[in-house]
C-alpha cells in the first residue's frame, strides 16, 4: 500500500510532472500532484506526492526534506488526514 507524502515550499513554476521527477530518483511513485489554485490557476506552492511503499516515503523525506529545488528548500513530511469528511491531507506540526 501506498503512503502520501505532503511536499511543501516549491517553487511556483514546477508542474506535476517535474515534482513526479524529481521523487522517482528516490523511488517509485504512484501519484504526483501540485496543488492549484482554483481561481487563478496558479500553484499554491505545495502538493502530494504518493510512494509505492512505506520505506520509499520514508527514504524519500531523509533525501529530499531541506533539499535546495529550484532556489526553494524542500519541506517533505508524511501527509496526514484532516478528517471531518473533506478529504485532502495536510501537514502536522
């Protein structure tokens, strides 16, 4: 099964694809997507990024959480559910 990550601060030119890319050095991926914003079209800076396994998510935050992107250090984090019916993940601080 699966594990989502959330990849937060990048650059607001990278598409999906790039951010697919750049995850698929460390394993393979089932999913990428940056998230857009609804009104304008434009990247909201951060989106989820889904690994094959539990292991390629984790090696995946050891290699690329603080990894300079474009000018941008990347912020890697296991995703976590928000709950309340809404669907989506976010971060847990």
């Amino acid at each position: 099964m699966g594990k989502k990550l959330f990849v937060g601060n990048l650059p607001f030119r990278v598409t999906s694809e790039q951010l697919g890319d750049l995850f698929a050095k460390v394993g393979t991926i089932q999913s990428a997507a940056v998230i857009m914003d609804r009104a304008t079209g434009q990247s909201r800076g951060f989106g989820f990024v889904e690994m094959s396994s539990e292991d390629e998510a984790r090696r995946a935050v050891e290699e690329l959480n603080g990894q300079d992107f474009d000018g941008r250090k990347l912020n890697v984090s296991e995703a976590h559910d928000r709950g309340g019916g809404g669907g989506g993940a976010r971060p847990r601080y």
